[in-house]
C-alpha cells in the first residue's frame, strides 16, 4: 500500500542532521508529528520551529503518532534506538523506520522489519554543520537511498523535497560506498589540513593559509563541474613536469614522517586522472613519475605506510 503524499514524520535524535531535514521537510508541507532526544533543550528547541510539532519523553511515543520514524541518533545508538521500538500495524502510528547514516547497514533495522515494518536508509551526502545556511547549501546535493516499494518512492520524494537529487544503493554496498565518500568531505579536510601543516613552516598563520587555499579549492571544484576530473586536473602531473614531482618527493622525504607517503600516494592517483585527459602528458614522463614514486614507497615497509615513529605531520 502507497504512503501518503505527505506523510506524519517522526524524529528519534534532535541533532545537526534533524534539526536540518526537519524544518525543511515542514516548510515543503510535511507533518513533523513529534521529536524525542536525549537531552530535552535540542528537541524543544526544534520543535518550536515546527508547526504542531510535540516533544516526546519516548521514542514509543514518536512511533505512536508519525507514519515514518527517522531515527537520528550517532550510528551505534541506532541499533538500540530500533530495538526498543514497538510497531503495531493494526494501529495507526508508525509502518516504516529509517536510519540517516551512510555506513551502517539497514539490516540493523531488522526488528523493526520483523514486527511488519518497513525499513530503509536515507543518506544526504552532505556535511551538516547544525547551523541554518545547512537548508539552502543541502539544495543540490545527493541522497542517498536504500528501500524497497513505496517506502522507496517516498524516501525519493522525500529527497525532492530538501531539493536533493535521490540515488539508490544496493544492499550491502553503505560500507564501501561511505569509505569512498569521505575523500569529498573529511579526507578533504585532511588534505587541506596537509597544505596548512606545511605552509606553517614557511611562517604563514593558519588564517592566512585557509584564506590562500578556499578560492583555489572553490575554483577547482567548478572547473571539475564543468570539465569533469581529468579534464580539470592541473598542476605538475597534468603537465608531465616528472622532475618537479621527484623534487617535491624528495624535499618532502627529507621532512621525515609520512608526507612523502601522502604526496606519492595522491600523486599515484593523480597520475591516473592525467592518463583519461584528451591529451595526455608523454608515457615516459608519466613513467619516471612513476619511479618516483616507488622510490619513495619502496623505502617504507613494502605498503608505503610509514613504520612506528614515523607518523607525520601534526
Ligand atoms: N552530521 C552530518 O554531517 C551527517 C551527514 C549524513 C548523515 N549523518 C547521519 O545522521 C545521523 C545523526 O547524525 P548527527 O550528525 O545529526 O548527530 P548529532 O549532531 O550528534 O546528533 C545526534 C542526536 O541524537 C541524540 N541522541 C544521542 N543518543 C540518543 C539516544 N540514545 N536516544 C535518543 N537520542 C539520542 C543526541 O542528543 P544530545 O543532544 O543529548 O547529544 C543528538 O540530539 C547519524 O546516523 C549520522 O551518520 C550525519
């Protein structure tokens, strides 16, 4: 049986990712029926800016009153949070329950699924920061969805409606699928993390580096938009410039640590890239990066990581 066009949602956690798809899901004219949280003040705080909104005491209580439960929660309270949860389809309160992480599996829901629920996973790839600007950056993004039959079709519409582009996963495939993920949000982080790291040896505040950086990363992102990532991919590798890559290597290696195994790891795939250009640089010069590269990884214990004690950076 079809859900409703707009039906009763029911939040389980009152964090940075409710207090997002919560208010945008109210203001596209989706009933939030009622939040339960750990700590009362969050969930108040967002029900007050729901319309008919209730603060609950109990999770049982949000399933009691909302078609679809979301459950909220950091990802190893999910588990329990749908453990304790009692679906009765002969009464009208909750028929579905959902999970926003990426990575843990729906599995996870399968009480829920073995008292008659239906059960999905609703992953926005998008870093929810907990602050309003969250509404209108998360238009545009990707969500992804793992669901079957007309829960599916709502979780789709659902997606529409915070102005995101839906996207199916198969089962079993969130491990692998968020591993990969975090190179656009975290990893980015921890690679800009790197340039900072060693630009503060040349003096320059962490301020100043950030502000240096954001544009060229922002100009980067549009130019991978609109020319795609090989097409977009510039610096030394594009070019086929291998000496300076075995410069940078080598200047990199003497700083000890692991930033030499970063450089050559992301030059690896970089090189990769340089290969699917339309013209791409010459095989030999692409060669002697390669070499390059191994020099470097061969020197560590045979997996390019680093052996104890020579953990870099910061
Ligand atoms: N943040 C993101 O960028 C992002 C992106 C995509 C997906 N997700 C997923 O969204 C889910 C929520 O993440 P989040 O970042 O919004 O987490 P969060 O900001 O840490 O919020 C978690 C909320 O759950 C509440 N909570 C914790 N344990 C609870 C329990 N046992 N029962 C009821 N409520 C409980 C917390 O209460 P307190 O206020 O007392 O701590 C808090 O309100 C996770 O599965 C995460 O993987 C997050």
């Amino acid at each position: 049986m079809p859900y409703s066009a707009t039906p009763r949602l029911g939040f389980v956690g009152a964090g940075r990712l409710a207090r997002c798809v919560a208010r945008a899901w109210s203001r596209a004219g989706y009933p939030v029926a009622a939040i339960a949280s750990r700590s009362p003040g969050p969930a108040r705080e967002l029900a007050g800016q729901l319309p008919g909104c209730r603060v609950v005491d109990d999770p049982q209580q949000v399933a009691a009153c909302s078609d679809i439960v979301f459950l909220t929660v950091p990802d190893d309270k999910i588990g329990a949070a749908a453990n304790a949860l009692q679906i009765d389809l002969s009464k009208s309160g909750a028929r579905a329950v959902v999970h926003c992480s990426g990575a843990t599996p729906v599995d996870v829901l399968a009480p829920v699924r073995a008292q008659g629920g239906d059960i999905g996973g609703f992953h926005p790839l998008y870093l929810f920061g907990g602050v309003d600007g969250d509404l209108a950056r998360i238009q545009g993004c990707s969500v992804t969805i793992e669901a079957a039959g007309p829960l599916s079709e709502t979780l789709t519409a659902l997606a529409r409606a915070l102005g995101c582009h839906p996207l199916s996963i198969p089962p079993g495939g969130r491990m692998l699928y968020h591993a990969a993920a975090h190179y656009a949000a975290s990893f980015a982080l921890a690679a800009l993390s790197e340039t900072v790291s060693l630009w503060q040896q040349l003096g320059f505040s962490e301020d100043d580096a950030l502000r240096a950086v954001l544009p060229m990363l922002a100009g980067t992102i549009e130019t991978a938009r609109e020319k795609g990532l090989a097409g977009a991919l510039a610096g030394p590798v594009s070019r086929g410039d291998a000496g300076i890559v075995e410069k940078q290597l080598t200047l990199l290696d003497s700083l000890g640590g692991d930033h030499a195994t970063l450089y050559a790891l992301m030059t690896r795939r970089a090189i990769g890239l340089a290969r699917r250009r339309p013209v791409p640089p010459s095989a030999s010069a692409l060669a002697a990066m390669e070499r390059s590269i191994e020099n470097v990884l061969g020197a560590r214990d045979g997996s390019g990581i680093p052996g104890p004690g020579q953990q870099g950076g910061e």
